[in-house]
C-alpha cells in the first residue's frame, strides 16, 4: 500500500458486515451481460462488482431491466426547440443556444404583441424557457426554509465556516466542492470522465460526436475543459435566470438536444449509432449515470484518496447535483427516486446503474486506443504542473480501483509514477487536514488561513481553465468535429469574466507562497516547541 491508500474494495450504500462482503456475490469481469446477471439475482444480495460492493435492494437500486425503458426517453421539450430554431441544422453550427432562444421569444412579443401571452403557452420554445425559468418542484430543489418560513433560494456558495442550520441545502453543497475542490477536480477528470465514459452506451454517442474521443489530444482537452467550466460555474452562481451556472446548463440541455437531432438525422461522424441497442442518444438512463458521475463518483475518489467526507458534506453535495440535474432535462420524479433520498440510497441507485453499463468481457486489446487513454493523455503534459501522461493513469488506477482499471486496460506507470501519485495526494490531504485543525485551534488567523486556501484553488482553477480555452469562455455551441480543438471564435465564446495576465500569474504563485510560509512557521514552531519539551523531559531523567 502507498502513503494514505486505503483498501481499494469500497463498500457503496449501507455499511456491510465482515461477513457480508466475505460472502458477497461477485460478478465476473469477463461475463459478457452484467445487465442479464444482475437482473437474475434476488432482492436484497451483497454483488461485488470490481472493486465495489453493496446491497442491491428493490427499495434503494434499480435493475438493468427496470433501467430499459428510461433508455427510450429523451428530451421532447428541448429536441423540439432545436428543430424550431434549426440548431442542429448547418445554420445552427457554432450559435449561442441560449440567445438564440432568446432572440426568438422577443420576437414574437413584438410581433404578437398583447396577444403573445394569451397564445404562448401552445409555443414549444417559451414552454422550456418557463421550464428553465422555474424552481425545481419539492424534493427536488435544494433550498431550505429560513425561520420566517420563505424558502432562501440562495444559489451561490456558502462562505468557510458559514454557519447552517436544517437540512443540507444547495449552497452548502457548493461550498463542500470548493473546500475539496483540488481533489474533487482531478476526481471528476480521472473518475468520473475518463471511468465513466469507457462504458459502451455512452462511448457510442461520443464516438458518433468525435466528443473526447478524437486522436487530437488538442480536441479532446478543449472539450474536458468546457465540461470543467460547466462545473466551476454551476458551484459558483446557479441562481435561477441570472446565474452564470444556470445559463450554462441551459446551454448543456441545448447542446445535448443538438446531439440527439443530429445523430437521428443522420449527421453522426459515422451513423452506426444503434439505437435499438443502446436507446436513444443521450436518455434519461444516461443522463442519470452521468449526475451520478458527478454526484456521487467525487466522494467515492475522496475516501480512495484517504479522505472521508462528512455525512452532511455528502449529503449536501447531492443536495446540489440533484437540484442541477433538474435544469439538464432530467424528470423530476426520477430525480426523486434516484437520488432524492438518503446519500446511502443515492449512491447505491448510482452503483446499480453503473454496475449494469461497466466494461464487460475480454478488456481492450490496444489500451492506448481506449477513450480512457486519450483523455488521460489530452491532460498530460500540460501547464501549469506538466505530468506525464502515466503519472495521470496511475491516479485513474487508484481512485478506480485495480480490478476496473485492468478492465479498462489502462497500462502501469512506473514505481516513480507511482509514488509520485501517493506523494502529490499525501501533499493535498495534509493542506486539508491543516487548514481544518488550524482553523478550530487558531482561531480567526487559522480561519482566514482556510479562506484563503479554499479561495486559492478556486481561483487557480478557473483561471486555468478560462486561459486553455483562448482566454474566452465557453457557451456550448455546436461545432463540427473538426474544430473541436480550435480556439473559440466570438460567436462561440463570450468575454472571460476574470482578470488575466502575468501579474495576475505572479499574484497568485505570491499568495500561494504565503500560505505555505505561514503553515511552515506554524508547524515549524510547533515542532521546536516538541523538541524543547523532549529536551526537558531528558534532562529532567539524567
């Protein structure tokens, strides 16, 4: 075992006996339908599947069979709108979705006038803006009532060591994303993309897209780093109608619909995307892995890196991502039964759909071939920390576990890499775990000194980001294959939001220097005071 690594085999859902998982049926990674095999098994059995293992109960998963039919389920409010306003037309390719519906509404007012709102509510387009324009229903959202009773729709991130009462809510779920955000970013990039996508139902729309699967490293990371933006601007501002977030999900709705048409139209790369075979591009089935993958994968990365979450941070975080999931097309009463109960529940209505769609049979035989590899190597070698493309692999191997990894035939780095892994997680776990004990034993210092760190690698990560994609950001546009890895044009990028620059660089490798100077003073002189006492205490023997 390296620094820090625990046992790879991870319990999901209700804690589980010695003896539960000793006794635990274990699915065989060359079994050729994961989906018949699970289907087959009686309510309430301990599967172990890879390196996971849980209790697969009627009430807290879902069989592949029950999963079927949401697989012929799309998104008729959002495809309709793109055949309206022609976006997966050639007219459509590279526009602002988002404005492009827009424009449309107030044309119609102005053209329809007094009439527009007798009439609107038979127009396709206005339906999913009011869709999208609305608060997610009960059990749903992730707002909580205040003690006037009013629900507080705060959808920006609670500040470090805000206090909170009630129930988890939306904001608090932000905030456990950037108080671990350094390891819940590589988590999303090594688990939940590069880990999740190697499934075949979902790699078949991406390959039909060229969608972190093309041969150009430069193509594939432009497109991890739109997905990236998504994510920091969802855990920044989700307010409904305004938000940076909210209109970038919009945009992911619309940009999913636009696969959807395209691929039924005929305008695949390849058109051998089998409907029959894997439902319709981008369904309700997926799209619910997917949440999950981002849901609940971070938390699961975080306890194979050494660090275990608190129940509520868990909690909240799924609060956050379900509420998310609302304004990205999925059914609310989906939303609710898979993921508006308990986190344990959760995570094992996660598990059971995953386990079902995982790799299955002989593994790869050209692992640098895989679409796991060529995500891992579009990362690599990049700044501002360049690593080789093995250092990446062997981090996917651990927050995977060995028994997926080797599925998925990702190669071994070597020992370097390997320790180097253990070192870089050791490394972010220790600024973790200092940054929350100085803060309860320095008082307001040690909590300042937490702000700033959380704030740092939010600000370092954005600022990454925002500069890979041409120093403009993102606005999901539809683009042919290939001009995925060229920079966004004006049309296809708005301005980025952030100051840029090399004094902006300078600041930030200023403030990170101060921060390590501070904990190096403060353990430093902590262990001279250590050092002193055991000198007293020698002398004292003598």
């Amino acid at each position: 075992m390296g620094l820090l690594r625990p046992d790879p085999l991870l319990v999901v859902g209700e804690p589980l006996t010695a003896a539960d998982v000793a006794g635990a049926v274990q699915l065989p990674p060359s079994h050729n339908d994961p989906a018949a095999f699970i289907d087959s098994l009686p309510d309430g059995v301990v599967l172990r599947h890879f390196d996971f293992v849980a209790r697969l109960s009627d009430r807290t998963s879902c069989r592949p069979s029950a999963a079927a039919p949401l697989r012929r389920i799309g998104d008729p409010a959002a495809d309709a709108v793109v055949d309206i306003l022609g976006l997966a037309d050639v007219k459509g390719r590279g526009k602002d979705a988002l404005a492009a519906i827009e424009e449309y509404l107030s044309r119609k007012e102005q053209e329809l006038g007094v009439r527009w709102k007798e009439e609107r509510g038979e127009d396709a387009v206005w339906r999913l803006w009011d869709e999208m324009a609305s608060e997610p229903p009960e059990g749903v959202h992730g707002y909580a009532a205040g003690a006037d009773g009013k629900q507080d729709r705060r959808a920006v991130p609670l500040t470090p060591f805000e206090a909170v009462q009630g129930p988890p809510t939306f904001a608090e779920g932000q905030a456990v994303f950037w108080k671990y955000s350094a390891q819940i970013y590589s988590a999303l990039g090594h688990f939940s993309l590069a880990g999740g996508f190697s499934a075949p139902k979902l790699a078949a729309v991406m390959h039909e897209t060229n969608y972190l699967t093309s041969d150009a490293r430069d193509a594939t990371h432009k497109r991890l780093l739109e997905t990236s933006l998504h994510v920091i601007d969802v855990m920044s501002d989700m307010t409904t109608g305004t938000g940076r977030g909210w209109k970038s999900t919009f945009r992911v709705r619309m940009l999913h619909a636009q696969v959807r048409r395209r691929i039924a139209n005929g305008k695949g790369r390849y058109n051998v995307y089998d409907e029959a075979e894997n439902g319709i591009p981008i369904n309700q089935a997926d799209l619910l892995a997917v949440l999950g993958a981002f849901m609940i994968a971070p938390m699961w990365s975080l306890r194979r890196m050494g660090i275990k979450p608190t129940a509520r941070e868990e909690a909240a975080y799924q609060t956050t991502w379900r509420h998310i999931g609302y304004y990205l097309g999925i059914s609310p009463d989906l939303l609710t039964r898979f993921y508006g109960g308990s986190y344990q529940a959760a995570e094992t209505y996660f598990a059971s759909l995953a386990f079902s769609i995982f790799p299955a049979g002989e593994p790869p035989s050209d692992p640098l071939a895989t679409p796991q590899y060529k995500i891992l190597s579009a990362i690599s070698n990049r700044p501002p920390h360049p690593t080789g493309v093995l250092r990446h692999v062997e981090l996917c191997r651990l927050l995977l576990g060995p028994a997926l990894a080797d599925q998925l035939a990702l190669p071994h780095g070597t020992l370097y890499d390997r320790f180097m892994v253990d070192v870089e997680t050791w490394t972010a776990w220790a600024l973790l775990a200092y940054g929350q004990a100085y803060s309860r034993v320095a008082g307001a210092r040690g909590r300042r000194w937490e702000t700033i760190r959380s704030g740092f690698f939010r600000q370092v990560i954005e600022l990454v980001v925002v500069y890979h994609l041409g120093e403009r950001r993102t606005v999901f546009a539809w683009r042919e294959a290939d001009k995925h890895g060229d920079k966004l044009d004006k049309e296809e990028g708005e301005e980025p939001g952030i100051e840029l620059g090399p004094h902006v660089g300078k600041a930030v490798v200023k403030q990170w220097r101060h921060l390590l100077i501070e904990m190096g003073c403060v353990l430093g002189g902590l262990a001279a005071v250590a050092l002193a006492g055991g000198a007293l205490v020698v002398r004292q023997l003598v």
